[in-house]
C-alpha cells in the first residue's frame, strides 16, 4: 500500500470555517485538498492501495482509505466539504479510537509523531525534499508513506520527527513541486516501476 502524510499547520481543527474561502479563512485547505486527490482519483476511479493521513495543526489526522471511501469528487470545494464532516465528528474520537464519519474517513485525536509512529512498523517513511536522492536511485520502496509538507516549510521540531522516523530522503526532480503535484509524481514513478515500464 502507498500512503501520503500530509502536514496542515493552517486548516483549522474544527468545522467552523467557510466553503467560500478555502485559500484564507481555512488555512490553505484548497491545496490539502488537492493533495487527497491527487493521491487517490485517477481517471474514472479511485485508487483503492492508497491510504492519505491529513495532520491538522499537530493535532488530528484525518485519515481517507481508498479501499472504503465513497463519492469522493476531484474538486476542491467538494472535498473541503467532506473534510468538514470529519471534523464536525473530532469529539466522537477517543483515545487511539478514531470517529468513523463516513466510510473511508478516520479522525484520531493524534500528531504528526505519533502518525509517524503508527506508520514506521508497516511502511517505509519517505520524506520528500528537494535535496534528497533521486526517488529512482535504488530499489523504489515497496510499502512506501511519503511525508509532504503544506505551502509552508517542516518546522524545526517536524525536522527532528522526521529524522527519527525517515527510511529515505528523496527527491522527485530537480525542481521544487506543490505537494499535489510531487505526489502525482511519485505515483508516476511508482506506477510505471522507475520510468521502466509503461
């Protein structure tokens, strides 16, 4: 299974925010939401060996399953919209157990270390970063969790998690990308075995 951990130091923990102002009053949430799906529409389907873990100020993570999500439409406003509803949920969860608000959709009262934490013993945590090795250098990870940050940079403390969890740093080209679009490159490369096959 691929997953993506994808850090939102803006979006706000709870539903109080408008559809109408995804790029400002909601933190930025546009450019999550064109992370989640990125990562789990293709043409005409879903990607159903994808799980995207939505880490929310270090607090909650929302996580979207595509073996069990459901209507989950390639616009922004849309997908804010189903973000909302898991948020309009948070209190639902405790402890380790998650609010289930729709199929497909977990909430977990949890961070960006212990999301990293529940990962590292199922998957090779891949922090992508534009100086990092080349993502086809060496055998491509089987298991791989790709780590993303939002419009903003990995805080120094997001850094020393990183570097405790990390397997690999890598980097997708030689160019800086938005999330959305590093993760449909990572999928391309993954997707066709390092450029080998097509």
């Amino acid at each position: 299974m691929r997953q993506f951990v994808c850090l939102a130091h803006e979006v706000p923990t709870t539903p109080s925010f408008s559809l109408d102002d995804l790029a400002g009053g909601a933190g930025r949430l546009d450019a999550l939401c064109r992370s989640l799906t990125a990562a789990l529409l293709r043409s005409h389907g879903i990607r159903e060996d994808v799980r995207v873990h939505l880490v929310l100020q270090d607090e909650l993570t929302i996580s979207v399953d595509g073996r069990e999500v459901r209507r989950l439409n390639p616009d922004e406003r849309s997908t804010a919209a189903r973000i909302r509803t898991a948020l309009e949920h948070r209190d639902e969860a405790i402890g380790a157990l998650p609010a289930e608000p729709s199929p497909g959709f977990e909430v977990y009262r949890r961070g960006f270390a212990a999301t990293l934490d529940e990962l590292a013993d199922e998957a090779t945590i891949v922090h992508l970063h534009e100086d990092g090795d080349p993502l086809v250098v060496g055998p491509l990870p089987e298991e791989p969790a790709f780590v993303l940050s939002d419009h903003g940079d990995f805080t120094d403390a997001e850094r020393e998690t990183l570097a405790e969890y990390t397997d690999r740093r890598v980097r997708l080209g030689p160019h800086a990308l938005h999330a959305d679009q590093a993760i449909t490159v990572a999928h391309h490369a993954l997707d066709t075995d390092g450029y080998e096959r097509f």
